[in-house]
C-alpha cells in the first residue's frame, strides 16, 4: 500500500489554463471542464477522436503529479493519452515529448471474479458494465510516473464507441501532490453521506426525495516534522479552507480500487494541527466529495 495523496492546488483553473482543440458542442464548451459547478458540463460535438482531445497550455511550466477528468462518461472501451511537450511547437507535431502517458485503458479491473457470479457480465475481466457506470460517480483519476514540469500539454480520449455519441466530463484537475513521509494512521475510514431526506405518513409509508450520496474520508496523519507539518498539512488546510476543491487518492498503488477510493472533495473538518509529543506534529483531515 502506498501512502495517500492530497492533490491541490487545481492549477487547470481559467486564470492559470487555457483549454482549446477537438469539437464541442456551443452551449457545452470544453471551458466547462473549468466551472465550479460539475454539473456544468463540456460534450464533444461526436465520438470522432480527432474530436475529443483538446490542449492545455498553463501561463508558464507547472508542475503536475495528479490528473483527473471528473464526471465522465467514458465507456468501458475508453482509452486516453495524456503528453506534455517542451513547447506549442513539439506539441503540435507530436514529437520531443517529456512525459507520455501511453494510451491507457480508462477502466481496469474493479471486481476479483470471486466475488462474483460466473454469468455476471463482469466476471471474466473485471470491469463495470455499461448499466452499472453511472452509479460508480466516473471519475478518471490517475497519479503520473513521475513530476513533469511542463507549459504545453495534450490529453486525448479515445472512445468511438461511446454508446453517448460524444464524450462529456465536468471537471480537469491537473495538481501537484502532498504524500505523507508517513501514511494514514489505522482507523482511517471511508464513508458515504446520503442527503436524501425519508418522511414517514401517518400510515407509516415512507416518502423519499433522492438525492445524491457522497463519499466521505476521515483520517489521521501523524510522525510529521515541523517543516512538513506547516508547508504542507497546515498551508493546505489555510488555503484551502472549507470551499476549494481538492483530490484525494486513498492508495495510488491500489488499480482495482483508485477510482473508488479516489475523489474530488473538500475538506470539512476545522481540526488544528498539533504537537502531541517533542518534535513530532499531527493532524486530522475529513474531506467530503464534490457532486
């Protein structure tokens, strides 16, 4: 198990990222993946690949570790790639790339065949099935190989097939990380919060208006020495406050279980950072995800 990782800022925000290429839909544009609210959402004009890709191109080189296309509707059979390039040039032409991804599959195994039934369409590969893809809240979250400073950037999705017609998302994140010297303290825990409200009659029927279920992280980091513990776990917890957005990765080393275990969220918990012993700082962290 790898230690966990706290992905902030979002530097793919519209002050620091431009965002153009592929085909989008007018009233759906693909600066949608930079609104606040993930409802809002960029759809591509088709399934066409030439027409699903698109550019970033921050103000200067950023470094990034973390990416994440959140609120998708990429199908099983989806792949992406995602590059970046030393400059608009290389970038254009396709080659000199500093980091390359490779086409990836956007989903990998999320089931062991022994936890299923051998009819489930499911058991011989491991992946959701298209019926089950959108109660799983898709989310491609994936941890780089290694830090890439770079400016210009291309990320590709393939997925002609999509039974959509068109690629949608609502949210890009690219970020750098915080993973602990130290990981997560056991009780650590991963939780859900249902804000759906349940009314009983006087006949005792129960009446229910649905709502969307969020997960939940609560968990303690500790061992942390004072340099990390103030330029990291507390000047997130400042800057960020209890309204930006950040992304949680319970264990990147974990592929049956990333996209459950990983999500954008916000910290909801006000818990100071401490100093329980000489020498040695801890904090708590409860972060709660963004629908």
């Amino acid at each position: 198990m790898a230690n966990c990782i706290l992905a902030f800022p979002n530097i793919a925000d519209p002050v620091k990222a431009t965002l153009a290429g592929g085909s989008w839909v007018s009233t759906l544009p693909l600066t949608s993946l930079q609104d606040e609210v993930l409802g809002t959402l960029a759809r591509s004009t088709n399934a066409n690949i030439a027409n699903t890709l698109f550019d970033i191109t921050f103000d200067k080189a950023r470094l990034v570790k973390v990416f994440g296309l959140i609120a998708h509707n990429i199908s099983t059979s989806g792949q992406y790639r995602l590059r970046a390039f030393p400059d608009a040039a290389s970038r254009t032409a396709l080659t000199g790339a500093i980091y390359d991804s490779g086409l990836t599959d956007v989903w990998t195994a999320i089931y062991e065949s022994l936890v299923l039934e051998w009819e489930d369409v499911s058991f011989w590969d491991g992946k959701p099935s298209a019926e089950s893809l959108a109660s799983l809240n898709p989310s491609l979250i994936f941890v780089l190989a290694s830090n890439t400073l770079a400016q210009y950037w291309r990320f590709e999705i393939q997925d002609a097939a999509n039974p959509a017609g068109y690629v949608e998302a609502g949210k890009l994140v690219m970020a750098a990380q915080w993973q602990p010297t130290y990981n997560m303290q056991y009780g650590a825990s991963l939780g859900t919060k249902d804000r759906s409200e349940v009314e009983e009659s006087i006949g005792g029927t129960t009446y229910a208006t649905r709502r969307s279920i969020k997960r939940v992280a609560k968990f303690k980091i500790a061992a942390l020495s004072e340099a990390e513990a103030m330029a990291k776990a507390f000047d997130i917890k400042r800057v960020a406050g209890n309204t930006s957005e950040l992304l949680f990765v319970w264990d990147p080393d974990n592929a049956a279980q990333l996209q459950r275990m990983s999500f954008l969220g916000r910290i909801t918990d006000s818990d100071p950072v401490a100093i329980p012993t000489p020498d040695w700082w801890e904090t708590t962290f409860e972060i709660e995800e963004r629908v």
